[in-house]
C-alpha cells in the first residue's frame, strides 16, 4: 500500500476525498435528482407514482397556488436579512474595533443562543411576545397601547423570530471582514482631512443611517408612518454622530465582502423556513416552508412538494450563482465561519 | 476625535465663539459621548437581546404552571429539576440525540477532516468541483436537503417503502456536518506551518509518522472545533430530522411533537442542561488551547 501510494502520487488526494465526496454524492447529490424526478411523478403513497414529462404540471399547479406563500418567504426573508444588517453591523464593528480583551467573550455571547434548542428559543419569544406576556404586558398595564393590541400571530412577530434565529449567522462574517480592515488605512483617511465630523460624511451616515432606521420603522410599525418617520430622524441623529467620512469611504467598502456573505448566509436559512411561521405566526402569514412542509408530511402529496422545493432549490442556486460570480465560493465559505 | 472649534481658546474667547455658533460645543461633547459610550451600549443591549430567550428557557424551567401549557409564570419550584426525566417518551428522545449526535459527530469528523487535508495539501483535477459540492449543501435550505432525502427514500423500492428510522437520521446528519467539519479544518490548515513538516522528514520521520507527530497535533485544536459544531448542529437540528425520522423521536421532535398541547416544564430542564454543558465545554476546552498556547 505504502509503496503504491508513493508510485501513484497523484491517487492520495483523491483517496482522502472520496468517502465524504461520496457521501455528499449519495445523500445530497442523488437525493436533489430524485426529487426533480419526483416532480414529474403522479399518483399517491398508497398506489405507487408513475413517472412522466407531461406531470410538468405539477410546476403550474405549484406555482399557481402558492405565489402568495412564495413572495411572502421572499418578502419576510428579505426584511429579515435588512434587519439582521442594521442590528448586526454596529455591534461586529464595536467587538471588533472596541472589544479590545474582551472581543472572544463577546464573540462567544453572540452564538452562545445556539446552545439551546432552537424551537426551545423560538417558543421563547411566544412567551416574551405574548398578548400579557413579559413584553406587551407592563406597557399595556401602563395604558400606552390598547388591550386589544398584538405582535405574536402578526407578520411583525415572524420576521422578528427569523431575525434572532439568523442574527449570529450575520453578525459573524461581518465581524470576520470588518476585523479584517487595517486600522492604518482608517488612521490615513483622517490624515487626509476625512474628519469623523466633516459634513460629507456626516451627511452620507444621517442619509444612510435615516434610511435604513426607516426601513426599520415601516416593517415593525407600518400602521403609524409617524413612528416611521420618527425612526428615520433617530436614525439620522444617530448616524450623523456615529458614521463618519472615514466610515464610509474606507471601512465599510473594505467590509462588504462580509455583508454580502453574511447576507446570504440569513437570507437562505430564512427563505426555507417555517419554524418561525409556525410558531410566531398564523394561518396567514404562512411561507412557502410550510407548504412544503404540510404536503410532504401531512399530505404525502410528494410530486407537487417535490416540484415546490425544487423550484425553491432552482432561485436559490441562481442567486448564489450571481453571489459567487461576485465574490468566489472560497471567499463565501472561508468568510462565513469562525 | 470631534472638531474643537474655538472652544479651547482663552475662556472669554471661548464663551464669545460658543455665542457665534450656538450648539457647536455642546453637539461636540454630545459626539464624543456618543463616540465612546454609545456604540459600547448597544453593544450591551444587543446581547441582552440575544440571551433574552435563553433566559426565559432557564427561567421558566423552574416554573410551576397550573396547567400543560408553560407560558405564563406561577411560581418558583425545584420538583421539575428534582425528577429531569419524568415525562413518558422524554428520556427516550433525549438518548436518542445524545446517540445520534455522538455517531453523526465521529464519522462526519472523520470524513470531513480527510476531505479537507486534501484540499488544503494537494492540487488536482476536479478541486473547484469539490470546493462547490462542499459548499452547496450549507447554501441549501434544510427543508430542501430533508426534503430530497424523503424523496429518496420513497423511490427505494415499492410501497410501504424505505423505512425511517434512527439509521436514516444518521445518514442525513452526516450529510449536513460533513460540509462544516471541511470547513472548520480548512480554516485551521489554511495558515498551517508546513517547514515543521519539512523539518520532521528531514530528520527521517516517514510520511506516517510526520502526520501523527507532527501535522496531526496541530490541527487537532481545528478538529476539535469542527466536532463541538457537528455535535451541536447534530443535537439541535430539527429541519431535517423531521423529513427523515419517520415515527422515531429525537429530543427536538419530541419538543415539536408537544408544542400543540403544552410542552412539559421537564424539556426546559433539559434545554438548559444542554446549555450549562455545551458553555462548559467551549469554555473548557478555550482555557486549555489558551494553557498550552502559553505553556
């Protein structure tokens, strides 16, 4: 064995390979073809499925009924990985920049969530959420919101779910890029009159700032563009302070390419799921994840939910075709983790 | 940091610019207040947001509520602490993860590991090929991947079909951990000093030995890394268990299987069970990589 190796040098890499390759060709691999094939099946559990191209309508079918569920997941997973940037960034920039011997402590209370159950921590925020619950109910006791209000069984309570669930997967590589970021090269940008106080930068942080903080007013406070436009002005004052010229001219163009992969690092996980759906939310506020979840489980209907997540499976690989045309598969793997 | 305007001048002077440019002085404290404090207390505010939750598990682990359902807190007791496993089924799932976790844990390393030395040590034909496929089944949602496993599975012979069972969890927690193994072991190995390699043959280690003495030592602390992921990921996944698991319980199938009608105040003991090891352990095995760092 010894000395076939060392005749056939090139056979060792391709010999540690090939068990786990192999296992991903058979249990990932294989499985992804069998279900294309399974969204061309008809019939039932009971009686067998038969195969044929002309059950492509099991995509119309698909597509036709749940569009809703679809841009629902887009939409929830979208406003999910906005939210995720905007609470994320702030603080990998403070553990990175400011976290000084207490950076790996830092880092560890971020994931230290993961340590529990994740339904565990999504049947939580029911609690916390909940219409007397430990949040809601001091402040109605107080008067300053109706009895009759609510967050939990509200889109408003599953986007808040998927953005605790997925915060760390965001926080993570954008504290990896934004540690990455040479000091020097902020220090020099100063050197060069880019002041944390020049009005160019100011004004770029309050716009940015404002903007993102308006986004945030809408999604959790749609009904009173009051309290919208409140946000933005807090945001702006906040930004104006905080995001200087040399922010957004050095630090934060060298640190995007932890955002992007931060960002599809949320936004996957989220657009395929309906833990959060279920539990935070109600029979309107369904994704596509539970759909997919209902007919496989449920329903045994598996040729129109093959034909449901193979459609997901399909945008999904197209958006991290153009994310990896950008950045690189290397990049997006060796930057997501610690 | 802030600009100082005239503020610094002699005092007269001062309180002559601050009547010129009201505010001026004042909005530059403000920033440097702002500068140092603000961001420090986000910082606390965002972490209080994330433990939020974990504390309420472990809170209302010693909960006594009147009825199935543990959302509303009636009272401190210890008698759910005092008897972790008194519920039927409980004790059963919890092993099962624990099993399940353990295996999945070993082969995935193992596998995970060999994949990754070869991609960090060799060049070869078919490299980019086996980065993607490494990379795409942590791009794919979960219910994608429990999702065609099902499918598989189903196809594998006429009705009643491939039985789900504790072997077809494995075999799908494998999958998944092998990608984060790769991963966490590339990391290690990407700045991995390979003189000391050099040197060993030098001194006529064979390749054997040079990869038990030397390499293998030093990627260890990566390996360990990537099992505690594997292991967690393992414990916790739900997604994919419940395409997979047909009727067998795992311990978050059983919390899933109980959320409809009240889940028992015992599986918060065991959450925050699982939450004081796995600190325990990152934290013990952070203190002795940072001993033998030193030492």
């Amino acid at each position: 064995m010894g000395t076939l190796l060392k005749r056939h040098r090139w056979i060792a890499p391709y010999a540690l390979l090939a068990p786990g390759i192999l296992w991903l060709l058979v249990f990932y691999v294989y499985p992804a073809f069998q279900m294309f094939v399974a969204s061309f099946w008809s019939g039932s559990l009971e009686k067998g499925f038969t195969f044929s191209l002309a059950n492509y309508t099991n995509y119309t079918e698909a597509i036709d009924q749940f569009a809703p569920q679809y841009l629902r997941s887009i939409v929830y997973a979208g406003a999910a990985t906005v939210l995720t940037f905007l609470i994320a960034y702030p603080l990998a920039y403070t553990i990175a920049f400011k976290g000084g011997r207490y950076k790996n402590v830092l880092l560890f209370l971020v994931v230290a969530p993961f340590f529990t159950s994740f339904l565990l921590r999504t049947i939580s925020w029911k609690i916390i959420l909940g219409d007397t619950g430990i949040l809601l109910g001091p402040i109605k006791e107080l008067g300053l919101l109706p009895e009759d209000f609510r967050l939990l069984a509200t889109p408003i309570a599953v986007i808040s779910g998927i953005t605790y669930n997925f915060l760390p997967f965001m926080t993570l590589p954008v504290y990896v890029a934004v540690e990455k970021v040479d000091f020097r090269l902020v220090e020099a940008a100063r050197d060069l009159y880019a002041g944390p106080w020049r009005p160019g930068g100011g004004i770029a942080g309050a716009l940015v700032a404002g903007g993102l903080a308006a986004v945030l007013g809408i999604v959790f406070a749609w009904p009173w563009p009051i309290l919208a436009a409140g946000a933005a002005l807090i945001g702006g004052a906040v930004g104006w302070f905080l995001v200087s010229e040399s922010f957004i001219r050095v630090t934060f163009p060298l640190s995007l390419p932890g955002v992007f992969a931060g960002s599809l690092l949320t936004f996957i996980p989220a657009i395929g799921d309906y833990v959060n759906a279920e539990f935070l939310g109600n029979p309107d506020t369904r994704m596509i994840g539970n759909v997919i979840q209902n007919k496989f489980l449920t329903q045994n209907d598996y040729p129109v939910a093959s034909a449901l997540s193979f459609t997901l499976m399909a945008a999904i690989l197209v958006l991290i075709t153009v994310y990896a045309r950008i950045l690189g598969t290397e990049e997006l793997t060796t930057t997501g983790r610690v | 940091m802030a600009p100082v305007d005239g503020a610094v001048a002699a005092p007269g002077a001062g309180r002559a610019s601050a009547r010129r440019r009201p505010g001026g002085a004042a909005v530059g404290r403000l920033a440097r207040l702002a500068d140092r404090y603000l961001l420090l207390v986000y910082t606390g505010l965002a972490v209080i947001y994330l433990l939020l939750p974990v504390a309420v598990i472990i809170l209302f682990s010693f909960n006594d509520p009147a009825g199935k359902s543990n959302f509303v807190w009636q009272g401190f007791t210890l008698k759910y602490w005092l008897n972790p496993l008194g519920v039927a089924g409980l004790g059963d799932a919890v092993w099962l993860s624990l099993a399940l976790a353990f295996l999945s844990t070993i082969i995935a390393t193992i596998l995970g590991t060999l994949v990754a030395l070869a991609l960090v040590r060799y060049s070869f034909r078919g490299r980019g090929a086996a980065n993607s496929l490494i990379f795409l089944p942590m791009a794919t949602p979960e219910i994608v991947l429990g999702a065609s496993l099902l499918t598989m599975f189903v196809s594998i012979g006429s009705p009643p079909f491939f039985p789900l069972n504790f072997f077809t969890i494995l075999l799908a927690h494998i999958m998944f951990n092998i990608s984060y193994v790769v991963v966490t072991v590339r990391a290690r190995l990407a700045g991995f000093p390979r003189h000391l390699e050099e040197a060993a043959m030098d001194l006529f280690a064979n390749e054997w030995q040079t990869f038990w003495k030397v390499t293998f030592p030093l990627i260890l602390p990566g390996i360990i890394a990537a099992a505690l992921l594997a292991f967690s990921l393992s414990i916790d996944d739900f997604v994919i268990t419940n395409f997979t698991a047909g009727k067998t319980q795992t311990f978050p199938m059983f919390i899933y299987a109980k959320a409809r009608i009240g889940i028992p105040v015992q599986v918060n003991v065991i959450g925050t069970l699982i939450f004081v090891i796995a600190v325990g352990s990152v934290a013990v095995t952070t203190l002795a990589q940072r001993r033998s760092r030193s030492g």
